[in-house]
C-alpha cells in the first residue's frame, strides 16, 4: 500500500514539473505599439495672415478709337512687388482615408506696386495692385494624419489703381493721368496646412498653412488724359499677372470631434 501512495506521489510531482517547464517556456510577446491618433478634416474654418507678391504685365500704347490713322507699339513688359494681409473662409470634406476636397473664399490687402509707362511720351508713373479676391476649390492628400499637401484653382478678381505719370526727362512740363480699373481673371497654386501640434505647440484646432499662387488677369485698355487740358486721343494696355506666396494662421471648429477612419 506504501509503495502504491509513494508511486502515485512520485508520478504527480514529475507531471506538475513537466507543466511548470511548459508554462516557463512560453516566448516572450511584445506589447502592441500605441495606435497614433487620426483626425477628422470635415468642417469649417477661417484663416487670416499675410506675404508677399509681384506682377508683371505686358503693355503697349494705341490709339483712341476714331483716331486716323489707328497705331499700336509693341508689348513692353513692366513690373512691381509689395506685401499685403490676408483673410477667408471654407469648407472641406475628407474621404477615401486619406484624401481633403474644400471650396474657400478669401481677399488679399495691401499694394503690390510697379510702373506704368507710355513709350510714346517717355511719361512713366506708379501702378499699384489695392486689393484681390478669390473663390476656389481645392483638393488634397493627407501625407501625415495632421498634414495636408493641397492644389487649388478657381476665379480671381483684382483692383488697380489709377497712374499719375510725368516725363522721365528732366524739366519737361505736363502729367498724364490713367483711370483705376477691376480686372477679372483665374488662378491656380497649392500649398502645405498643418496642425500646431507638430511643432510641440498644443492647440486643438489651431493650423498654419503656406501657399503659393499665380493669377492671370484680362487686359485692361486705359484712356490717357493730359492734365489740364484733356483726352490725349491714345491709351495704355495693361495684362498683368500675378504672383504671391503667403503664410495664414487657420482655426478648424469640428477639430477634436468623430475620427475619421482610414
């Protein structure tokens, strides 16, 4: 009976050994890496901030209708820069994962200012750029959650100002006057927008975004008139082009709401 129990004994301990070996001898498993947060782009925001630009246009001087016989010069090119602050709105949606569509609006202040000159007379005076104004569309790609690369592309209005121009030689008596004018036009460009956080900073909602555009404007005909006497029966075209970079704090309000999934 003895030798029954100290058998059954022995053959317990060795089966309870085998399994604690088992148990030890399990692989060791990693924990799972913390999932990195993913946002939602959804919403409306509003933006504000500033940069600079230039503009070149083509321009010539022809005669005034009715003027016999009618001439034309040749397109001369003309320039001017400046700097000017910015504001707007929009609106975007994303989908696919990974991909933002948006409609925004904005306006451009300040002066983006050149010359203005008539090769007839050797009379030149100062073209200022006031103010331009954009509504659009923009597409984008979510190269990070936070971060979006983006084109965009839509209308683009302009006004300019008048030109007061007076001989490039010394001693020569007189001015010439052009009107301000509204030119309508398009634009195209891109940029980068991304979240503070990525700079360390934490403000939900808060995003900095850069851009760069380029806006084509129609030819504007400006009748010269001499001051003091009247039509001076020619004008100077004006066909500028436009081109700006700008950096703009934006506020997203739907940031920190339902993620949106990949």
């Amino acid at each position: 009976m003895k030798k029954k129990l100290l058998l059954a004994l022995t053959a317990l301990v060795a089966m309870s050994g085998s399994a604690l070996a088992a148990d030890m001898a399990r692989p060791y498993t990693k924990a799972p890496a913390p999932i990195a947060p993913v946002y939602n782009w959804t919403g409306f925001y509003i933006f504000g901030g500033g940069g600079g630009g230039i503009w070149d246009a083509k321009s010539n001087v022809q005669s005034a209708p009715g003027i016999v016989p009618a001439f034309a010069s040749r397109d001369q090119k003309v320039g001017g820069d400046g700097w000017f602050g910015t504001v707007g709105i929009g609106y975007d949606w994303q989908f696919n994962g990974r991909w933002v569509a948006g409609v925004f609006a904005d306006g451009q202040f300040g002066e983006i200012k050149g010359s203005l000159t008539d090769t007839n007379f050797s009379f030149e005076g100062q073209e200022k750029l006031r103010t331009s104004y954009a509504a659009g569309a923009r597409l984008g790609y979510l190269v990070a959650p936070n971060v979006l690369s983006y084109v965009n592309g839509g209308y683009s209005g302009s006004e300019w100002s008048g030109t007061t121009m007076t001989s490039l030689f010394a001693g020569v008596p007189g001015a010439i006057t052009t009107p301000s004018f509204h030119r309508n036009g398009w634009f195209v460009g891109g940029g980068v927008e991304n979240n503070l956080d990525i700079f360390g900073i934490t403000a939900p909602g808060w995003f900095m975004k850069t851009e760069y555009r380029t806006a084509f404007y129609d030819r504007a005909t400006l009748a010269e008139t001499v001051v003091g006497v009247g039509p001076l029966g020619q004008s100077v075209t004006f066909k500028p082009i436009v081109q700006t970079i700008s950096t703009s704090l934006v506020y997203r309000f739907n940031w920190g709401g339902p993620v949106a999934r990949y």
